[in-house]
C-alpha cells in the first residue's frame, strides 16, 4: 500500500470533541444532547519492514498510515452518526493515504447523539468494516504484522469537559477533548550484525553466520484487547538436542518464515575482522528487523556457525537492557512494550551498534546458551544484549 505523507508525532492522534445541539431559538448551553467532535491529526508516517529492512526506524518516527477510520461510540458498543456543521450531510468517518497526503487533517463531527462517551480510532483495517465487526473481528496473526508499512493501528479515548464553549446556528455547545495514541500491538526486534569478542590467544581462525531463527512467541493477540492468544509458537522444541536443531536447520523442505534467515553468503568473523554486518544481495547493509506481539512472551534466537569448518549453533536464555551497564548485570527484560523498538547493542559499547555481541567462550559444543542486551527507540528503540 501506499505509505501516507503526514506525520502523526510519537504515534500520538490529538483528537478534540466539542458537544453541541441544534435547536432554531435563542442560544442556550446543551451538554445533554447533541456534541460536536473535532479530530485533527498531524506528523503520521511509518518506515521500515522486516528482514533486509532498509533504513532503521528512528527514534520518533511514527506509524505509516495508509487509511484511517473513526468510530464514535460508547461503553455498550452504540455508534453514534454524525454531520457536518450545517446539517447538510454525513461526516466523513473514514480517510484514504490520498486524503491524507495533503499534510494534516481536520475533520469535523456535529450534531451527535450525547450518548456518545468516547471515539475509537483504527488504521490499515481498510474501509468497510464497521465497528460490530472490528468487535467481532478475528485475532491478529503475527505473521501478517510484520510489514511495518501494513500494520493494524488502533486507539480508543474517553471524552472529557473542557471549560470552552462554541456556538453553532445560535446555539452553544459544550466543548470535549479526548486524546488518542494510535499504535501497533507488536514490538520489533532489530538486528543489524554480528560482533565476536576473542581472547587474547583466539581459540578459533574463522567463525562463520549461516542462519538466524526466532521462535518462542505468540501466535495471535487481540487488536481491540491487546490480550495475548494462540499457541507459542516453537520451532524447535527442544534447543538441548543438537540433532533436532541441526535436523530442523537440515531440512531443505521447510517453507521460509519471516522469523527465519538464511545467509546466502555466511557472515564470516575472524580474529582480525571480529565484526560483520548483514548485506542484501548488492552488497548494501540490510539490518533485519521481526516483530513479536507486544507481552511477557520472551523469543528465543538460535544462531547457526560454521566455526572453523565445524557446524556449531547458539541460543539465546535472557535479554536485557543495555540501559546502566556500570555498576552490575544489566536488567533483565521480562514484558516487550507496544511501539518498542529492541535493537541490538554490544554489552559494554555505545548505544545504537546494533550488533548481536558473542563472547568466544560461549562457543562451546557443552554449553550454547546466550544472555542478550537489546537497546528500546519510539516508536521507542531499546537497546539490549544477549546472554548465551
């Protein structure tokens, strides 16, 4: 789809809702009949997409909206209709990325029932479903959500009093505020390369990065609910058994997932070279993103070697925050958040590297475990690091 053109700042919608009546006498306050609702947005605009992701989302930037929808409604489920200010027609409700490509949006809603409590807002759902069925509507997949361009936004606000007054037809309204955050129910996951941290006397002359998976994490969540559902999902069942991961990695058969990647041409560290980053075909880098549903489900990666012609492999037991790294181990990561960003970072080394760091000692056939410090931008990116 077509990535809109305005900016919706730190994913935030400011939406102001005016209540008012329409009533031919001489102007009178009604806060008990009809309100007035006044969205405006600014500053909507998303980058970025998984795996060979291109340029890195930035600390900032917010979601892409390709077309956006209004539902004025209450605690029950009731929508509530809605005119222009004259009377004359239907509000708009709904926007497509060309509507919205002018910059910014004011959009008006007049003469709406007082029963109407709060607005819910969502985006990238396109334009026919109604709110009964975005009720209704079935779990999100998380391997639909993995376009970051293509992602199910939504925001929900109550209405509250502001001590301002409007007057339309000669009649003086009430005016609401409510304030919306619009986002995505997934965290992403960045990984721009991989850092090797040798000994002084190198145990190993070239270690090579053929493959990339992540598993352990939710299958669906709800997008009006955000609340967590289906199986977690594990590739591998059991990480402890080499012949199941090295049979899993084997299999020629298997259909290529967004949470796995294979290297076409192995990332090859050595001790004089102890870095490399993730290139696309033209040789360009191309940091990989994934995106997990937002909770305390933890993926876990497995990381595939070739370390010194010998097949070897790695797994990730922790995450943590790259955040205050003097003064003891780093906390522990145990809830991804909505809109976080969870970038790479080299335990120890400035903020933004980007890479997975993997000390030398933990490439060991007896123990492949990793602890990982990951950085958080907003969409917020958090940096972070694993533990092996």
């Amino acid at each position: 789809m077509k990535a809109i053109k305005f900016m919706l700042s730190a994913c935030v919608a400011a939406v102001a809702l005016t209540s008012c009546d329409k009533e031919d006498i001489v102007p009178q306050v009604q806060d008990t009949r009809m309100k007035s609702v006044e969205i405006s947005l600014e500053n909507v605009k998303f980058s970025g997409t998984r795996g060979a992701a291109g340029d890195k989302i930035n600390k900032g930037d917010a979601v892409v909206v390709n077309d956006f929808k209004v539902f004025l409604t209450d605690d029950a489920g009731n929508v509530y209709n809605a005119k222009v200010a004259d009377g004359s027609a239907d509000a708009q409700t709904y926007w497509t990325s060309e509507d919205l490509a002018t910059g910014a949006l004011d959009a008006e809603f007049h003469y709406v029932d007082h029963g109407c409590m709060k607005v819910v807002a969502v985006a990238n759902l396109g334009k026919d479903m109604t709110y009964p069925e975005f009720l209704q509507m079935k779990n999100l997949n998380i391997d639909d959500e993995q376009d970051s361009k293509d992602l199910s936004l939504y925001a929900e606000a109550n209405l509250t009093k502001t001590n301002e007054q409007e007057t339309h037809e000669n009649t003086t309204f009430e005016v609401y505020k409510a304030e919306l955050t619009l986002k995505p129910r997934i965290s992403r996951f960045e990984v721009d390369g991989f850092r090797v941290k040798f000994n002084a006397t190198p145990k190993y002359s070239s270690i090579q990065i053929t493959d990339l998976l992540f598993q352990h994490y939710d299958s669906e969540t709800s997008l009006h609910t955000g609340i967590e559902a289906g199986s977690h999902v594990k590739h591998i069942l059991d990480l402890t058994e080499q012949s199941e991961v090295y049979n899993w990695f084997n299999n020629t058969t298997k259909a290529k997932g967004w949470y796995w990647d294979n290297f076409a041409t192995p990332l090859e560290i050595t001790p004089s070279t102890p870095a490399a980053d993730v290139v696309d075909a033209a040789g360009n880098n191309a940091p990989l993103a994934y995106h997990f549903f937002s909770g305390t489900t933890i993926p876990t990666f497995v990381i595939k070697l070739v370390v010194d012609g010998l097949p070897a492999y790695l797994y990730s037991k922790g995450l943590y925050s790259a955040d205050n790294l003097t003064g003891g181990h780093p906390t522990a990561i145990t809830e991804f958040e909505e809109g976080k960003i969870y970038r790479m970072s080299a335990q120890g080394e400035a903020l933004g590297d980007g890479s997975i760091p993997v000390d030398e000692d933990d490439i060991d056939p007896m123990d492949r475990c990793l602890d990982i410090t990951v950085d958080v931008v907003d969409w917020v990116v958090e940096l972070v690091f694993p533990e092996f």
